[in-house]
C-alpha cells in the first residue's frame, strides 16, 4: 500500500534481510485520534513498517487513519502511539486492530506492550465474539469500562473451565464473559459453548436441590442428598458457578459446610477464579464458616500473616518451647533420679555384703570350740560378737533407710525367718553343753547366712532386668537378712 505525505519518512525496518521482513504477518489497524495526538507526533518519523494511505501532507490530523504494519514492527508503532496520547487533549486516542488478526496475534500485541516497557502507559482491551473479536490499544485508565456482575463472572469463569477440560482453546475467559453479559441467560453464547452448557447443566435439577439445601443450611437435606447421589458433592451449580462446599462458606452455612465434609468434599478444591472455600468465607467475612473449615482441616497461606493469626502462632511457639523446656527438665530429673537410685542401691549392696562377711565372722566364731567345752554354762554373747552384730545391724539400717515414697520390696527369706525364730525365741537350757549348743546355732545361722548371699545375687539380677529401685529394694533386704541372722547368732550362742 502507498504511503503518501512525504514530509514524514520512515524508519527502515533494522535487523533482518528484505525477505524475511516480507514474510512477516503484516496486521491492520486504525488510528483515531484528535488534533492534538498528531501535533504532537509531527515532527517524528512515523514507525517502522508502516504504511498509510491517508496522506498526512493534505490531511495532517485525520480522525481516522487506517494503516498496516508488520509484526517487527508492533514496539515501535506502540511507542509512537504512546508519544500521541500523552499529549493534553489526546486522551480518548485509541489504536484498533482488524479483526482479521488471529488469537496468538492479539496476544503479540498484548505481550509488547509489557515487554516494551509501556504497562504503564497504556493498556489494551479486547472485545467481539468469534471472528469478530478485536484487540484495542488505549491510554492508561481511558479504555472504556465494562460492568459485569459477580453472578455473571461467576458463570463465565465456570463455563470458561469447562471449555478447557473439553479442549476448546478458542475462547478465552473475557470473551465468554462478554457474551454472557449479551444475555444472561446463554442464548447469545457461540454453538460450541452452548452446547456445553447444556450437557453439563443436565443435572441442573439434582445441583438447583442441593444447592437449596446448601442455602438453607439443612444439614440432614444435604447428607440425604450426598448418600443418594455422591458424585453431587462437587457439582458447580449453574446459578452461581460455584461448587456447593464454596456456596456454604459463602453464605456462612456451618451445617451445610460439616455435612459436604463428612460426604468426602474436598476442603482445598478451588472453584474457576482459584479460590478455596476458606479463601471465599474469608473474602465474604463469614467468621463462621472459616473457623469451621480451620477446624475440619483446610489449609490456610495466610496463616502468620495477620496480627490476630501471628499472634496466635507466637502464642503458640511460645507453649511449645515451654513444654519443651519441661520436657527436658524432666528428663533431667528422671535422669538425677535414676543415677541417686543406682547409687544407693550400689551402697545398699556393699553394706549387704558387709552384713554377710560380720555374719560369716560370727558364725566362725561361734563353730570354735571354747576352752571350758565340757562344763559349759550359759553365757552372755562374746564382745567381739556383740560388735559384730551392731554393726551389720547398723550397715542394714544405712542401707535400707525409710523411702519417701514407700516402696513395694521383697520380705525377708522365708527360711531366713523360720530358722531364725526358735533361736532367737527360746532361750538356751542351762544344762547344754557348749558344742549342742554351737550345733543348735550353727545349723540356722549357716542357712541365713546362705540366703542372704542369694538375695544379693537376685538383687543384681533384678536391678539389669527391671530399674534400679528394685535393687535396691533387694539389696536393703538382703542387708536385714544379713543383721537378722547376725542378731540371731549373738542372742543364741553359747560359749
């Protein structure tokens, strides 16, 4: 196309051979602007690759300008028109382009303007259904406003999904939006979309009912209606586009949002703006419903985010490390503890040990033959014996204090206390002679002495395959055994 007004020359397309500029897409559009746009754009070189037929030497400010360009040439004709409609006056300029340019050519020219550098200059919009839609550059802040409200956006956003999941790419979300604007009701909707519309809307019957339910916050309703029909627990409904767990935190129906729950909806399901039920209850202020969804289990970004919730979490932290601390204290007690019982019950065992030599010690003694064998009278206990016997009896008695908290030992050996009795009972006869006598305490002596080694051992035993506590239970009465037989040998030996 000739380009006519020489006063103004163009700018050679740069970077690339003439054939490849020519098999470029060449795009049409149209300039309408006022005088000031082109006042202000007169003494500049008009864009690369551009060509006009309107003949700007006769015609210096058209109010129309139709022209094409090639698609290298899209950054440079965006900066001119940029320079245009910054000028006072200018403001209602607008760049059109044919509806000849396809989907992905639009987008070339949505995309340079950011990758140009000029989002905040300008700004596009683009408007028509099928092959009549168009993409128009304008102003920042001058493209005409669109109103659509949230019912109508909740229902273009819902068909908008569906035609993705059903593979047609051809329509974008503005666009369904726009023709639903048209007529509320779909019947402006393009073939294709219609038709998806109405398969899907089949079970708008079984989707209006749960959607009452929902509205009303009749949880019973909405479980009846969950176990009869389960694949009803997602469904969006066509009247608001959205899916019934979203419907109730809308609306702030607790009832409702524990019954879809429990019927297996999914708390992190995003409806066709991306959004999870929490994130609806909390753009909708139902306090309600979003404590609920935070009780059932939804996941929250936003958490830490706010005062109240980073409060809470500080609050929590806080607990946390206090318990911890706890924790770890008692775990250090426990562990004192436990060295201070294995420490006694060490001692214990030494002081048993001890209890057992005075016992043997004693018992020696006491098997030697006195000097005066055969006119033996009774006698009092020997020294040696006596000390002997207070000191294993004190050695028990360190050994085995009273616990604090009572606990639960073995009794002294039966045999122990049997043998012990009727020595430490019945008093000698007069007329024994000392080696009956010595015979007649040897016998229970030796047998106490012998059980309180083996309640040694048991008390090993026990303190590897129980605790600590239990062997010293054992070693204390292991050492008064010990004191018992010791205490038994002074009060029945004869001399």
């Amino acid at each position: 196309m000739p380009r006519k007004g020489g006063a103004r020359k163009k700018k050679p397309v740069t970077g690339m051979g003439a054939a490849a500029a020519a098999a470029l897409t060449t795009l049409r559009f149209t300039v309408v602007a006022p005088p000031p746009f082109y006042a202000a754009t007169a003494d500049d070189e008009l864009p690369s690759d551009m060509d006009t037929a309107v003949d700007l030497e006769e015609t210096p400010a058209p109010a129309s300008m139709p022209a094409t360009v090639s698609a290298a040439g899209v950054a440079d004709l965006l900066k001119w028109f940029a320079k245009g409609v910054a000028a006072d006056g200018a403001a209602g300029s607008r760049l059109d382009f044919a509806p000849s340019l396809s989907k992905e050519e639009r987008a070339v020219v949505h995309s340079t303007v950011t990758v140009a550098g000029l989002g905040g200059v300008l700004e596009c919009q683009s408007e028509g259904i099928a092959d009549q839609r168009r993409i128009s550059v304008f102003k920042k802040g001058s493209a005409p406003s669109k109103v659509t409200s949230s019912e109508v956006a909740e229902k273009a956003a819902t068909l908008y999904k569906w035609a993705r999941d059903a593979g047609l790419t051809n329509f974008s979300r503005d666009e369904i939006t726009e023709q639903l604007c048209a007529a509320p009701d779909g019947s402006a909707l393009a073939p294709a979309l219609a038709a998806l519309w109405t398969a899907r809307s089949a079970e708008a019957g079984d989707t209006a009912e749960l959607a009452a339910a929902v509205a009303a916050d009749d949880a019973g309703r909405v479980a009846a209606i969950l176990a009869a029909k389960p694949g009803l627990v997602g469904a969006v409904d066509s009247a608001t586009g959205q899916p019934p767990l979203h419907a109730a935190a809308r609306l702030g129906c607790v009832g409702a949002l524990r019954a879809l729950a429990a019927a297996g909806a999914r708390l992190e399901e995003k409806d066709a703006h991306g959004r999870t039920a929490l994130q609806i209850s909390r753009t909708f202020e139902q306090c309600d419903a979003e404590a609920v969804l935070l009780q059932l289990g939804a996941h929250d970004p936003e958490a830490g985010r706010f005062p109240l919730t980073l409060a809470a979490a500080e609050l929590g932290n806080s607990r946390a490390a206090s318990a911890a601390a706890a924790a770890s204290a008692t775990a250090a007690s426990a562990a004192a503890a436990t060295k201070a019982a294995m420490k006694a019950a060490a001692d214990a065992a030494a002081a048993a040990g001890h209890a057992v030599a005075a016992a043997e010690a004693a018992l020696t003694e006491a098997l030697a033959p006195g000097p005066a064998a055969a006119a033996a009278k009774p006698a009092q206990p020997s020294p040696e014996a006596s000390s002997a016997a207070a000191a294993a009896a004190a050695a028990a008695k360190e050994a085995a204090p009273e616990p604090a908290t009572p606990v639960k030992a073995a009794p002294p050996p039966a045999s122990a206390v049997s043998a012990a009795s009727p020595a430490a009972t019945e008093p000698a006869s007069a007329e024994g002679t000392a080696t009956s006598a010595t015979a007649g305490v040897a016998g229970p002596v030796a047998a106490a002495v012998e059980r309180v080694r083996a309640w040694v051992v048991d008390g090993q035993k026990w303190a590897g395959a129980n605790s600590p506590v239990v062997y010293y239970a054992g070693a204390a009465a292991a050492a008064a055994a010990a004191a018992a037989a010791v205490t038994l040998l002074a009060a029945g030996r004869r001399r």
